[in-house]
C-alpha cells in the first residue's frame, strides 16, 4: 500500500465546493485509474488534510499520465 497525504488552508467560502471536487475526483481514480479511495479531514487548527491510497507508489504515477482536464482540479485550485 503507498498512500499520499495532502494538507490545504481552504478560504471559508469554498469549502463546500473543494470537499465536492475532491470526492469527484476520487471517484475518477477509483473508477479509472486504479486508485484506493482516500479520506478528507478537517482539523482543530482549521486546515483540510487528506490521504489518498494507492496499491503502489507506481500506480499512482502512471494514474496521474495524460489526466483529462477536469473542472474540479480549478475549483480546487481557488
């Protein structure tokens, strides 16, 4: 198992539109690319974290070749 772990600061105001991107977008890789699933947490110091699964480091790198351009990834972005 190989997992990647994610930390942002999300503007208040876009919370709610960055926790539905992320699901979209783990659902893209579960569905398409071979991913794990992964978990989004809020913490007591007001930052996302999260952790994303894969079966191998390798997997993921190859998962994240030619990945269509998804209007989620800019929301996440903001």
């Amino acid at each position: 198992m190989f997992c990647v772990i994610y930390r942002w600061r999300i503007k208040p105001e876009l919370e709610q539109s960055f926790i539905e991107s992320w699901a979209t977008i783990t659902r893209f890789y579960i569905e398409n690319r071979g991913g794990s699933g992964s978990r989004l947490h809020r913490g007591e110091d007001g930052l996302f974290y999260a952790y994303a699964q894969w079966n191998a480091a390798e997997d993921r790198e190859k998962a994240f070749q030619n990945v269509p351009d998804m209007p989620e990834r800019a929301t996440m972005r903001e």
